[in-house]
C-alpha cells in the first residue's frame, strides 16, 4: 500500500453547469453525460490503485446529475468532502488540505475528472513517485495539469495565486510550487476533455469498455453516419 492518498476534485455533472465549452457543440445532457462518464472512469481508477485513502472533494447538486444513481454507488467507497472558497484556485487549496486532514496527513496526489483515460497503474505510478518528492506535476497537453502532489499540504496554498484555465497555468503553476523552494518531479503528459476536438483523442486512449470510450465510440460513428 502506498503512503499517500488520491484526491479527486470533481464537480457534479449537471445538464447545463458541466462542461459548457463542450455543451455548445453537442448539448447540455450530452455534454453531462460525457462529464458523468468520465468521472466515473476516473473514480474506478482511483478505486483500483493501492493507495492507503481515497478523497473525493465535490461540489454541485449530485441529485440533479447525469447518471446520479451510479456516481452515488460508487461514491461510497471515497471518503467526501465538501469543495470550499471562493474561486477554483482557491477550492483547490483547501480540498488538499482536508484531503491530508482525513488522511492523518498523508501526501496527497490530486486529479481532477478531465482525464478518463488514466489507470490504476499510472495513478499507482505517481504516488511512488510522491513518496520521493516534495511534488509531482503531471502537465496536460492544452498548457495546464492533469494531476498535481505534494507532501505538505501546505505547499499548495501557492496555488492560490495561479490563475486557472489558461494556457500557461501549468508552466505558471510549476513556477509557483518551485518558488516555494520544494522539489517537484515533472511526471507523464495527458490530454483532458474540454471541447468535442478532444472526445475522439481521449476516447482513443481509454481502455476499451469504459464509459467514455463507449460514449466517444457512439459519438464517432453518430457524427461518421
């Protein structure tokens, strides 16, 4: 079991709130559906990976979220916590803080729900790689990160002056954490999902029988037909 625990920010995958950028090309109940599927992907990787606690730290109405039920079900074997702050920089900073608190202050590895195509083995990976690190940064291919750890949570409160969903928070975020004078070990490259160019790469990229790999298969022959 690996000393660490993964911290998943998510939000809830509400018709109209998730993932709007890709609701302007496909609809707001497609676009959930993406969202739901994702992380429920996400969710069983984390699930899967030998770590020694599993966070979730969620905001949103799960009630009114595509696919509810299941997110609910598989939600019980995380340990929830409500997001808080004002912006997302922000809700970051906390959700590491009370993810190391539930932890008995564990390192703690976090991930958001962008990326369905990441497994147990690489998730595993990274948080070996914690273990010998102040933090790990995994960047994503649109400029930001996919997955971010750190040792002291209070590292992370240099997060709160990155400004988020721009081109250059990866870069920026990585030059806010050396700044603090840690280590930080750069770790694997992912795409995430933000607009419908990204559903065919990443659906690629998942194993088959996933849901989003599922989603993005219909997707592909629905636009193909």
């Amino acid at each position: 079991m690996i000393p660490v625990a993964a911290l998943v920010v998510a939000k809830a995958p509400v018709p109209g709130l998730a993932k709007t950028r890709l609701a302007a090309s496909i609809g707001a109940e497609a676009a959930a559906d993406f969202a739901a599927a994702a992380l429920l992907d996400t969710l069983d990787a984390v699930a899967a990976t030998p770590v020694a606690s599993r966070v979730v730290a969620l905001t949103g109405d799960l009630a009114a979220a595509a696919r509810s039920d299941d997110l609910r079900v598989r939600l019980a074997d995380f340990t929830v916590v409500p997001q808080r702050g004002d912006g997302f920089a922000e809700r970051l900073v906390h959700a590491h803080a009370d993810a190391s608190e539930a932890a008995g202050g564990l390192p703690v590895l976090q991930i958001g729900m962008d990326t369905p195509q990441v497994t147990a083995e690489l998730l595993a990976d990274c948080a070996t790689a914690l273990t010998g690190a102040d933090a790990v940064l995994g960047m994503a291919l649109d400029g930001g990160w996919w997955v971010l750890g750190i040792r002291n949570a209070r590292s992370a409160e240099c997060l709160g002056e990155v400004p988020m969903s721009r081109a250059d928070t990866g870069a920026v975020t990585l030059a806010a954490l050396r700044g603090t004078g840690i280590e930080v070990r750069l770790v694997s490259e992912l795409g995430d999902v933000d607009t419908i160019g990204d559903i065919d790469v990443v659906g690629r990229a998942c194993a088959p029988g996933t849901r989003f790999h599922r989603l993005a298969a219909a997707e592909g022959a629905w636009r193909a037909g």
